[in-house]
C-alpha cells in the first residue's frame, strides 16, 4: 500500500484545486504573485512615510540639526589632530580647548578679513559701481525697445515705496531674527562641536552598545568608515579651495580688480559646493571686474577663474580626494538639488559629504574592503 500513497505536498496542491475559493483562508491571498507585489508597496509606502517624517522633523529643528551636523563634520576632520595630541601625553580637556580655539579662531579670521576688505574698498566700489549703471542705463536707452525715462522714474519711485514700506521693514525684523537665529546656531555649533571632540569615542561606545557579534562590528567598521570619509572629505576640500582662492587672488590683484581678498575668500566658501560653487565664484568676480574695469578685464578675470578650476580639477582634486570622494557626477549634482531643496545654502554643502559618508558604510557593509551584496560589481560574462 505505501508505493501508493501519494506525496503529502501532491495532495495539498490537489485539494487546494478542488477548493472552492470562497472556503479559502483570506490570508491566503497574500501568498500569491500580486499579493506579494501588494505587499512590497506597503512596505514601500510605510518606508517613504517614515523617511518624509524625519525630513519634516528635521527641517522644523534646522537651529539643532544643522549645528549638530556641522560640529559632527568639522569634529572628523580635527579627529587626528586630537588622536595626536592624545598620543603625546596631553590631556584630553587640554587638546579639546587647543583645538576649539584654532578652530573659533579661523573662522572669526575669515569673517574679519571679509568685513575689513569690504569696509576698505567699499567706497571705491561704491563709485565704480554707480558710474557702471549709468553706463548700462545709458546703453540701454540706445536700444530700439529701451525704457521711456518716465517708466524709469516710475521704477525708481518703486523701490523708494519699497524701502520705506511696512514690507521692507517686516523684511528687516526678519532679517534681524536671521542674524539671531545664526549666532544662537554658532554657539550650539560650538557646544556640541567641543563635547564631539572630547568624548567623541565615549559617545560613539554608548551608541553601540545594543549591537552585539556581527551587528556590533558592521556599526563599528561603518563609523570608522564615516569618520575618514567626512574629515578627508572636509580636509582635501579645505586644500583645494585654498589653492583656488590664492591662485584666483594673484590673477585679481595682477588684473586690479577691487575687492580681490574677499572675493577670494569668496572662492574659499564657494568651494564647498562641488560643481556649482566654482561657477557661481567665478561669475561673481567677473560681474565685479565689469562693473569696475570694464568687459575687457572681466572677460580676463574669467580666463583666470577656468584656468585655474581646470589645473585644480584635473591635477589637485584627484590626488586629495581620489579616495574619498568616489560619487559619480551625476549623484553629486542629484545631492546637491535635495540639500538645497532641504536645507538652502547650508544643505548643499552638507549634502556631498553625507551622501559620501553612506556611500562609504555602504563599501564596509560586509567587511573592511566588502561592500553590501547589491553594491558588489559582478563578474565577467564568461562567453
């Protein structure tokens, strides 16, 4: 009788066709292909809603979240700065307020330099500035389609109305609130950044202490990993925006173009927005040089500003960054459009270095040179 004795799974499968499906269970109905396919959007729907909830968050505690991410950047750059005074026997809070204080100290000297080279040539630009206009005016009017000096006198009115608007002076109250907003910032930023920098390992420990075996030494590879990536990424960004900017200073100041220290400093900032930052630096110069010197030394100042993006692009920025920025143009450009849309100015140059950092714990998934399985590059079709 047993070599007649049907298969446990044939017999599940014949009365499952027999079955009339109104008797099925109504789970069943998640078992089959669009059930499952059911299934993954509301998965899909349920990851979205989670992922739209923390950007609300986010972006509703921006005077937290981005004093908080600015000091966890800047704290992996200085990482092996205080790893070396460390290793040289100097306490821990000693190396903390040394770096802090270089840190406070650069910055204030940047926002110095900028306010004294405006406030010196700001007279001179001032000038040329007005004597520019009316030089375009001027042009303009030549024009078969140019502006009656009645519709000119009206524009004029309307921006005297603006200015002395209950608009305008809302605008100013914001702008007050701003300012506000921005050294509150400042100082949380530093806060943070100084207890990041003294117990930073401490508090990367406490984190990590519900994973265990394998779980526990992914999260360690993955913030090792995001630690080397931000600090290489802000260092060599560092060199290379420095480099343009004192290559870009020496072309202004042989041109005698004004303001040659602040738009190179200009150039130093500008620098930390990949792609976009280089152009925008370089239309600003040579708005400047054309409104003080005329189109001839503008279109020098731009002859200056792509010779010395094309020397940093193809020769620096490979040798400094080769490692640590290994992200295809076209994510950059797509991390950029999100940071700004997120987070203005400040979360476009926050949005390369982190979409760099999960590129990084994506590479250390599986192991210190192991990416996740999805990440891994497939082999050779064998013909």
């Amino acid at each position: 009788m047993g070599l007649f004795r049907k298969d446990p799974q044939t017999v599940r499968l014949e009365s499952q066709a027999v079955e009339p499906s109104a008797t099925r269970p109504p789970w069943s109905l998640w078992t089959d292909g669009f059930g499952k396919l059911a299934v993954r959007a509301i998965q899909i729907i349920v990851v979205v809603t989670v992922a739209a909830g923390i950007i609300y968050a986010i972006r509703q505690l921006t005077l937290v979240t981005i004093p908080l991410t600015i000091a966890l950047i800047l704290a992996c750059a200085f990482a092996p700065v205080m790893n070396w005074m460390r290793r040289r026997g100097i306490p821990s809070l000693l190396a903390t307020f040394l770096t802090l204080l270089g840190i406070v100290v650069l910055l204030t000297g940047i926002g110095w330099l900028i306010v004294w080279a405006v406030r010196d040539q700001w007279d001179e630009l001032y000038a040329q500035a007005l004597d520019g206009i009316d030089h375009v005016i001027a042009w303009v009017q030549t024009l078969p389609f140019a502006p009656t000096p009645e519709q000119l006198n009206e524009w004029q009115t309307g921006v005297l109305d603006f200015l002395t608007s209950a608009q305008f002076g809302s605008g100013a109250l914001a702008g007050v609130g701003a300012v506000a907003n921005f050294v509150t910032g400042f100082v949380l930023m530093v806060t943070i950044l100084f207890f990041f920098l003294k117990d930073g390992p401490q508090m990367w420990e406490f984190l990590l202490r519900p994973f265990r075996g394998e779980h526990y030494r992914r999260a360690r590879r993955i913030g090792d990993k995001t630690v080397g990536v931000l600090g290489s990424y802000v260092r060599g960004t560092a060199t290379v925006a420095l480099v343009d900017a004192v290559g870009i200073l020496v072309g202004l100041l042989i041109l005698q173009v004004p303001l040659a220290i602040p738009l190179a400093v200009l150039v130093f900032l500008l620098a930390f927005i990949p792609i976009v930052g280089a152009t925008l630096a370089g239309i600003i110069a040579a708005l400047v040089a054309l409104v003080a010197n005329g189109w001839v030394n503008a279109l020098f100042v731009v002859g200056v500003v792509v010779l010395v993006n094309q020397l940093e692009g193809n020769f620096l920025q490979p040798f400094l960054m080769g490692r640590s920025m290994k992200l295809h143009a076209f994510v950059i450009l797509v991390a950029l459009t999100v940071g700004t849309v997120l987070g203005g100015i400040v979360g476009a140059v926050l949005a390369v270095p982190i979409a760099a950092a999960a590129w990084g714990a994506v590479q250390v998934w599986d192991g210190p040179r192991t990416p996740a399985r999805w990440a891994r590059p497939k082999p050779p079709a064998v013909t």
